[in-house]
C-alpha cells in the first residue's frame, strides 16, 4: 500500500522538478524515523493485549488499547508541535538548500495535523494482530487507495494543481482512515470479546449445573 501511495505521490509531483521531489523524500524519511517512539509501543501492543486476550482478562485487553492510545496521542501531539514550531529543523540534518527546505518543510508541517491520526491507527492495527484478525488493518490501509490516489490523480489534471494540495489530502484522508480504523477495532472487540464472554457465561452455567449434580449424586448416596 506504502509502495503504490508513495509511487503516485512521486508521479504526480515530478512537474514541480527536482527540488520538490527531494524535499519530499526527505520529509518521509523524517517523518518515518519520527514516528519510531510510537511504532515501538504498537509493537508492544500486540503481545501485551494478545497474552491478555489469551487467558481471558478482556478488561486488560481494553485498558491496554487505553493507555496505548493516550500513549501515542501523547507522543504524537508533542511531535506535531515541534514540526509546526520549526518543521526547518528536521530538514537542515539533510540539506540546507533552499528550494528543498522551501518543499520539505511546509510538508512536515501540514501532515503533521495527522500524527495523532497515524498514532492511533498504529495502535488498532497491533490490536488486530492481538485478536488474530488482520483483515480490518488491510482493509484500512486500501482504503486511501480510493480515498486518495484517485483524488490526488485528479487533481494533478487541474490547471491550478500545487503541491499544497496533495498535503492537505493527505491529512485529510489519514484522518479518515484513523476513524475507519477505530470503527472497526470496536466491530472487532464485540466480536472477539463478546463472544467469549458468552462463551465464559454459559462455560460458568454449565460448570454450576455439573457441581449441583455431583452434589445432588452425594446426598442421595
């Protein structure tokens, strides 16, 4: 999915020249790198919650998310304000040429509206892996193939395309991916710990009803 978003990123910036689509690599590399601190607690997610969802404490599996989330957000947002503070920073470690840091820097600083978004869609996905159901994190990353790709080729066809615009649909859809992300992960838990919960439910009943028998047995004999 990266491979195919990043491809048509690339293709439909290359008119703006050399300068644009250097300082937009280097902006995703930084933003990849950045995002590190919160890609390590989503790992830590998976085994945590699945551990968890394994032997059955599904409280924990939720409180794990919790404070997962409130991690990442927390990571994020103070990420976010330091790319809106001075976005120039991350780029002078890789070039100080001006028309690169004229690209670069403005894209850190837009798509950095959507690092809280990204912190949590990293989180579900660990969560998808913990409940032994991948389908909805892939679902939610093709969904920016329609939510953006095909925008974004439109607008590359308009007179008055510019680079702005690609990073405002950016944000815009990582957003959206985020909600579906979420949405999904809550379809995702009334599956998994609903259903074992009923599971533990009539597992208790059944348990009640073999004990009150043996008892039964024992005073008749």
């Amino acid at each position: 999915m990266m491979f195919v978003i990043l491809g048509v990123i690339y293709l439909v910036i290359r008119p703006f020249g050399p300068s644009a689509q250097a300082g937009f690599g280097i902006g995703g590399r930084v933003m990849q790198a950045i995002f590190l601190p919160v890609m390590a607690v989503a790992f830590a997610v998976t085994p945590v919650a699945g551990q968890n969802f394994a032997a059955g404490r599904f409280d924990r599996v939720r409180e794990t998310f919790r404070t997962a989330a409130i991690l990442s957000s927390a990571l994020m947002l103070l990420i976010t304000l330091i790319c809106q503070w001075h976005s120039e920073w991350f780029i002078h470690v890789f070039t100080r040429a001006p028309d690169v840091v004229a690209v670069g820097a403005p894209y850190l600083r837009i798509t950095s509206w959507n690092f809280i978004a990204t912190g949590l869609i990293f989180t579900c996905s660990g969560l998808f892996q913990a409940l032994g159901n991948t389908w909805p994190s892939l679902l939610s990353s093709a969904s920016r193939l329609i939510t953006f790709v095909v925008p974004v080729v439109l607008l590359s066809r308009q007179p008055h395309f510019g680079l702005v615009q690609v990073w405002h649909l950016s944000v815009a859809t990582v957003a959206l991916q985020a909600v579906t992300s979420l949405t999904l992960l809550v379809r995702e838990f009334g599956r998994k710990l609903g259903s074992a919960r009923a599971g533990e439910g009539q597992g208790a009943v059944a348990a009640a009803a073999a004990a009150g028998g043996a008892v039964s047995g024992a005073e008749r004999g």
